[in-house]
C-alpha cells in the first residue's frame, strides 16, 4: 500500500517516524494516477498498514492500494 502526502518534507518525516518504530518503509515515486501530489511517497507491507496509520495519525496523507 502507497501512503501519499502533498508535500515531499512530509514523505521523509513519515519515513523517519516510521522506520523509528521498526516498521519496514521504502520512499518510491507516486503511482501514475497520483501526479497531483509531490512525486515520492512511502510504500508499506500489508502487515504494518495498521501500526503505520497509527504512528501517522497527525499527518495528512491519502492510501492507495
């Protein structure tokens, strides 16, 4: 699943927070139908989607599968 922000600041701040919590994270360019926003985002194992949405809970952000 692909975590995508409005801003590139905030894909390495979800970076950092999350691999802070040992959770597996890779900052990949957006999906296709996604342009609209930075570029980068972060991409997740279905396994740690719901410990993640919790670390980023503060943040703005929209998932794509």
């Amino acid at each position: 699943m692909y975590f995508i922000f409005y801003k590139t600041n905030d894909v390495f701040m979800a970076e950092e927070k999350l691999k802070s919590k040992s959770i597996q994270v890779d900052v990949v360019p957006t999906p296709v139908q996604d342009k609209a926003y930075c570029g980068v985002c972060v991409q997740l194992n279905d396994a740690d989607i719901d410990k993640a949405k919790n670390e980023l809970v503060s943040m703005e952000y929209k998932t794509v599968d």
